[in-house]
C-alpha cells in the first residue's frame, strides 16, 4: 500500500481516473446482483428434491462424502458469521472486491484511496436488502432463505463495509497531514461529512460486536441501528456526488423494510399469568387470522411501540376466535429484560397491556410445512433438543409432527431444564404420544423433594444429559450404555449394519452450549457412519443471533 505516491495528474488525467473509479463501484455492486441471479435461476430449474432416502438404503460413497463436505461447511466455529460456507464465500468476495479497488490504480495514491471509500458505498444497497426481516425481502424471495440465514451475510457485509470506510478515511487523513492541508480541508464540508460518515460507521460496528450487542441490545443497539443506518445515507449523499446512485438504493431498502415491518404489526390485547417463579403464560389476542395457518417453531416480536426495544418470542400455539380474531400464546422466562419486566408486572397484577406484536417470522416457515409431510411417510427419525423456554419451540413441533402421522418410536424429545417450575406450563404436551415416544426431562437444579409434578412425564433424570450415548441410541438405533464405548460401532459405513441408514432430523433450540454439544454428537455419526442428517438450530440471545 504504501508503494504508492502522490501523483499530480492533469484534467484528462482526473476525468481517466474518475471513469476507473465508477467503473469499479458498478462492477462491485453487479457481483452479488449477478450471483443472486445465478441462484435465482438454479432454483427455478432445478427445483429442490424433497426426496429422503428409505430407512434401509445404503448410501453410496458418493453420497457419504458429500454428507461429510455439507456437515463440514454448514457448522458453525464462529459464531457472528454464521456457518462455515458463509465465510469462505466472504472471503472469496472480499479478495474479489479488493482486486477491483487496487485494479488499474497503478502507483496513484489518491486512486486507490477513492476507490476503497467508492466501493464501499456501493456495497451498501445489497447491505441495507440484507437487513430486511420480512418474508417479502427481495432477496428471501430469490434465495428462499429467510433472515434468520441472511443475517450472517448481513455481519460480514457490514464488517467488510467499515474496514473499507476505515481504510479510505485513515488513507486520506494520512494524505492531508503529509502534504499538510488537513487545517485547511477541514474547513471545507465534504471533508467535514467523510469524517462525521467515518465515526458514524465506527460507532455502528463497535454496538455491533456480539459481547457489546448483547449488553446493550435493548437500551442501544436497536435503536442506534435504526437511527444511524438512516443518518449515515443522508451523510454520505452529501458527502461526494459520485455514489449517489448506490445511496439511494439503499434509502430504499430501508424505507422497504421499515414498511414491511409495519405491514406485519398488529396491536395486540395481552394478558399475562405466571406459572412458578419466573415464567410468564402470555395470550395476545389480535385482529384478523395473518398468523394462519399456524406453523410451529415461528417467533413474534412484542413492544411497546416507536422504537421501543422489540423483543422475539416462539409462537406456543395460535388460535382463531370468534369476531375475526386470533389468540397468539406465548411463554416468557422473566429475563428482567424491559419487555419480561413487563410482561412479568402485568402477570401479578392482572392488568392487561396494549402491545404491538409483529410477526410471525422464522426459518420454520421454510422447512416446517416439507417436514411434516416427510413425517406422514414414515421413513424418518426426529430428535428434538430443548434447553429450558426452548421448549416453546421443540414441544409444538414434537405435536405437530405426531399429529402429522409420524411413527411415535420415531420422535424423542429431551429438555433440559434448571428446575422443576420450568416444565409447569408444559403438561397439555405432556401426555401427547407418552407411552411410545417420551419426553425425556434433565433438571439440572433437582429439588430436594419430588412434587409431583412429573406423573405425567414419561422419564425424568436428574442432572445434565450425556448427548453422545442419547445420539447413539436413537440415531444408530442401538441402545449404547455409558459402560460401552460409542467408538466400538463399526466404523466402515458400507459394511455397518443397514439400520444405520436413514434420514435422521435434529432440530435443537436452547443456548448456543447446548447447541454446541449436540452437534458434537451428532458430527460423529455423519463422519463415522455417513448418517444422512438434517439440522435446524434455534438459539438464544442477541449477541451472534
């Protein structure tokens, strides 16, 4: 970088420099918009198989290392980024991007300090499409994935963006202290806007980094990203003239996706009650029927309007009413956040509260209707893993998937919870397929005594579950004691016995720990045995969801 000079060019010079320049921030903003053209096209002509293979088909070589190479690049090591595939597309796409600002630069200095800030700016319209939540975002509707999956392009696009708008403004800053103009340019007011632009985009990724948004989401990040993401357009479009183009794209994005946010919200009539200490049963009743037909493992945001903090809950069940109307139902564990807080003081009280809940979203819209009509067929297995209020998102589904006519010795719950009180607003699903497909309750808190309240549990353990010995029974199909070796299983997938064979369903919501350990679990079976595995992972908190 620094082999580069400050060249003096006259006025041909200037207007060859300002076509390489545009030239190179149309070319970057066209790659992702040709690649998801590309992706368009792919799913309009090769349609996606909803096929799953029989319980005793033995998969080819082909089809085991394939298994592996997915399994590989769909987990997750870091965790802001989402999976693995996401990352080494960000790195190929940020070697591509720098190659379009160094392309051409020759050794000017001011050409390659412009082009890094110019091809930031034209990121930014796919950046602000990436951010739209709704099931009516351009981009959910090409891709098909919803903005639980975006979101992590969302990260690394915003990450990318400011390491450019960083380099551009420390290039530039370091030109004017060099040839000594910065008293004199900071007086004028383009100057003035890329600074102002520089520490805007500085504030918005350090709000942004997990530990940071996770403290902090409620009181500031939420807010901050709304304001500041609008602000920093208005900024950087009087900041130069040349990239208005891009800023104006992206206005509209955001206009986009506060509109389509809007058009998801309904005022909701809520009243709250608590179950045990610290849960709060909450039943919303609003207008119309937007959240039929009801597909389980969806969330809703409730607040308290504007921009007050939205905070996202899993849909236990919707029910229609009389008068056009639906009960939304809930469960809450009071967090002591802003809307718990609420929530919980309405609950002892007996007031009812006038929210906004928007919704619903969630991936579950996607793979949720495929899955039940796999279930019917009876050639899958579902093990579904709950840590504490996750149940909210396990136990629905584990209803609809027998009421959907799957073979209950096929489905197995296992909830970890911390104590007793946790599981009290679970007993509709308790007795639901309790003799031949149980819910399996780790507390991890037992209480001294037993009250009782799991007469109607199939199978109550105490302490923290041993994942790789439940993954090895239910998913191989052999009962694995902790006295036996997983190990020992005959490793060679084309001579294992064919029970091993079949599609296996995991779909796991609860902290990202207990996350972590199932997928340990179940990684094994995929490379030891080339076990065909479906994930779906849900997980808590603000700081990488």
């Amino acid at each position: 970088m620094f082999e580069y000079d400050y060249v003096t060019l006259n006025n041909t010079q200037i207007e060859a420099r300002r076509i390489l320049l545009d030239q190179a921030g149309w070319h970057a903003y066209l790659a992702p918009m040709l690649l998801l053209s590309a992706v368009c096209a792919y799913r309009q002509l090769i349609p996606i198989s909803s096929q799953v293979s029989t319980r005793y088909e033995k998969p080819s070589l082909l089809a085991i290392c394939t298994r592996r190479t997915s399994w590989l690049l769909n987990t997750t090591y870091i965790p802001e980024f989402g999976p693995l595939h996401v990352q080494l597309l960000g790195l190929l796409y940020t070697t591509y991007l720098l190659f379009r600002i160094t392309h051409q630069t020759g050794n000017d200095y001011m050409h390659v300090t412009k082009a890094f800030g110019h091809v930031a700016v034209s990121q930014l319209p796919m950046h602000y499409l990436l951010s739209i939540k709704s099931p009516s975002s351009p981009i959910t509707k090409i891709t098909g994935l919803t903005h639980e999956r975006l979101n992590a392009y969302h990260r690394l696009f915003g990450r990318l963006i400011h390491a450019l708008f960083a380099t551009h403004a420390i290039l530039y800053l370091r030109f004017f202290v060099k040839v000594d103009l910065l008293s004199k340019r900071i007086q004028h007011w383009d100057v003035r806007l890329g600074i102002i632009a520089f520490w805007m985009v500085n504030l918005l990724g350090v709000l942004s980094i997990p530990p940071v948004r996770a403290k902090v989401y409620h009181k500031v990040f939420y807010r901050s990203h709304v304001v500041l993401s609008a602000l920093l357009l208005a900024v950087v479009w009087f900041h130069v003239p040349y990239t208005r183009i891009y800023v104006g794209q992206a206005a509209i994005a955001w206009v986009l996706n506060g509109v389509l946010r809007k058009g998801a919200t309904q005022t909701a009539s809520v009243k709250c009650e608590m179950v045990g200490n610290d849960l709060v049963r909450i039943k919303a009743r609003v207008g119309g029927k937007h959240l039929y037909p009801y597909v389980p493992g969806v969330h809703v945001y409730l607040n308290q309007g504007g921009l007050g903090p939205r905070t996202p809950f899993t849909v236990v069940d919707a029910r229609a009413l009389e008068k056009d109307e639906t009960e939304v139902r809930l469960v809450a564990k009071s967090s002591h956040g802003p809307m718990t807080s609420v929530l919980a003081e309405a609950a002892k009280d007996s007031s009812v509260l006038t929210l906004d809940l928007e919704g619903p979203y969630g991936e579950a819209q996607v793979y949720m209707p495929e899955l039940l009509q796999r279930a019917k067929g009876k050639h899958e297995k579902f093990l579904l893993v709950a840590g504490g209020v996750g149940a909210t998102y396990a136990l629905p589904i584990y209803k609809a998937l027998l009421n959907a006519g799957a073979d209950p010795k096929d489905v197995r719950v296992i909830w970890v919870v911390s104590k007793e009180d946790d599981v009290k607003w679970a007993t509709p699903f308790m007795a639901i397929g309790k003799d031949e497909s149980p819910i399996v309750v780790h507390i991890t808190q037992p209480a001294k005594s037993d009250t009782g309240l799991y007469q109607q549990v199939e199978s109550r353990k105490d302490g923290r579950p041993d994942f790789d010995n439940y993954v090895a029974d239910f998913v191989n199909e052999r009962l694995v004691h902790s006295t036996r070796d997983p190990k020992s299983l005959e490793r060679d997938p084309m001579k294992a016995d064919q029970k091993l064979y079949g599609t296996v369903t995991v779909m796991v919501c609860g902290p990202r720990g207990l996350s972590s350990a199932v997928r340990r679990a179940v990684g094994r079976h995929v490379w030891d045995y080339g076990r065909d595995v479906g994930w779906y992972g849900e997980q808590f908190g603000f700081g990488g969801s």
